[in-house]
C-alpha cells in the first residue's frame, strides 16, 4: 500500500493482535486508497471477529467503509456479552465449534451442557469454515488466519492458552446458558437417566461394586457416574455457574 495516510487507534485489548511497534499509541497506516477499512485493520493484524466496532472522526462505520487520506480511526473490541450477528433475530442458544487445539476447552463447554462440536483430529482450516457456515456455530480458536476466513458464520479469538482461562474467558464473552451434567464430554450427545442393570455389562467390576447412579449418552453409550474426578469436575462446575449468576 502507498496510499493515503490514515491513523488508527486501537482498543487496550486488541494491542497483542499488532506488531511491537504499533503497540504504543495510535498508528499511522498507508493504504491503497481503494481497500476497505475492514481489509486494512486485518492487514495491521487485528481478525475482525474481534472488532466490535469501527468509527471514523466520531462517526461509526462499516467494516465495508473506504479510508480517506488524514481519517482517524477509532478500533473498539467487541462489547461483553456479545450478541452475535445482532442484525439477525435471535434464535437457539449459541453453538460452538473448537479446532483441533482446544480439546480441554470443548470438553469443559460440554460439561455445563453448552453445544460444542470438537474433533481430535485436524479438519484443516476450509472444513471448518464450512462447518461454521453450514451449522451456524461460532468458530473458537487461536489460529488468527482461519478467523480470517470469510465463510465463517462467526468466530472467536481464544486469548489465553490455559484451560481455565479460556472458559472463562468465553462464558463472559457470550454468556451462553449453563446446563451442566447434561452433555458427553466426548461426542457433546445428551446424556439421560440410565439403570444400573442396563449398563452394568459395560462397566468394570469395582465400578459395579460402588456405584448405583449413572447416566448415558444417547448418541455413542458412553456411561457416566460420579466417580474419582467428580470433585474436581463439581469444581469448575460451581465456578461457571456463580460467574454466570454474577454477570
């Protein structure tokens, strides 16, 4: 680009998205003087799943809008609760989809009963865009390319790379509704009240032994109980649920 100048200003958060000369203050951005503003913030670093707004000497502006030479501009993160594609009605709760990086994540969503797709295995970045598109779920994930990616229904940069973080992070951000215990944390199916003589054959003898309460997916059979790790589990269920009650 070696267009007209403009100066942009960026949000607190979004500093980690721009280079460690920009970080300081507002910057100065050539452009081309035909690419879209949109266009521009995303050359500078910053993916648009995670401009709230954008506004122009005061005025807000489509993503869509074209710079003018001595323009500042004014990039604000998303607001909190977000409300994705606000210009649509709103519909189901949210719907989730996590690349392949994010495993511990998609299994903590499931366990508040949130639905998120996940998948051990890389899908490459085009499936899952169409993935996003197809089943309108909300693309998480670290990678800022394939949050580029213009099939995507919506997306979500993942900031921290701790577990507990990252679900905190996201249930701020899009304070989906909690319904935990009610989802398999390995295929997100919907787990049911099951007798423990239907699933006995499938379950080792001391568990037979110990317990008389489990649940079952419908989807994969999977059988669950309140084993060793329930305690732990309990925990990160208690912590999301009085953060959502606090919000």
């Amino acid at each position: 680009m070696n267009g007209p100048e403009i100066l942009v200003d960026f949000a607190p958060g979004l500093a980690l998205f721009v280079s460690h000369q920009r970080r300081k203050g507002p910057t100065t951005a050539v452009t081309d003087g035909a690419s879209t503003l949109g266009h521009v913030v995303e050359s500078l670093g910053v993916p648009l799943t995670e401009v709230g707004a954008l506004v122009v000497d005061g005025r807000e502006v489509p993503a869509a809008h074209v710079p003018a030479a001595g323009q500042r501009v004014e990039v604000r993160a998303v607001p909190r609760p977000q409300r994705v594609r606000p210009d649509e009605a709103p519909e189901e709760p949210l719907r989730f989809l996590l690349d392949v990086h994010l495993g511990t994540l998609a299994r903590r969503l499931r366990l508040l009963g949130v639905d998120t797709a996940y998948e051990s295995t890389d899908l490459g970045d085009p499936v899952l865009a169409a993935k996003s598109a197809a089943e309108r779920r909300v693309l998480l994930s670290r990678d800022r390319g394939l949050l580029r990616r213009r099939e995507l229904w919506a997306g979500a940069y993942v900031y921290s790379d701790r577990p507990d973080e990252q679900l905190s992070d996201v249930l701020e951000r899009f304070a989906p509704p909690l319904r935990p215990w009610t989802r398999c944390t390995a295929c997100n199916g919907a787990l049911r009240a099951a007798r423990k003589e239907d699933v006995a054959e499938r379950l080792e003898g001391g568990t037979r032994g110990t317990y008389d309460v489990f649940a079952e997916c419908g989807a994969c059979g999977r059988v669950y109980w309140r084993g060793a790790h329930h305690e732990r589990l309990q925990s990160i269920v208690r912590a999301a649920v009085a953060g959502a009650e606090s919000r």
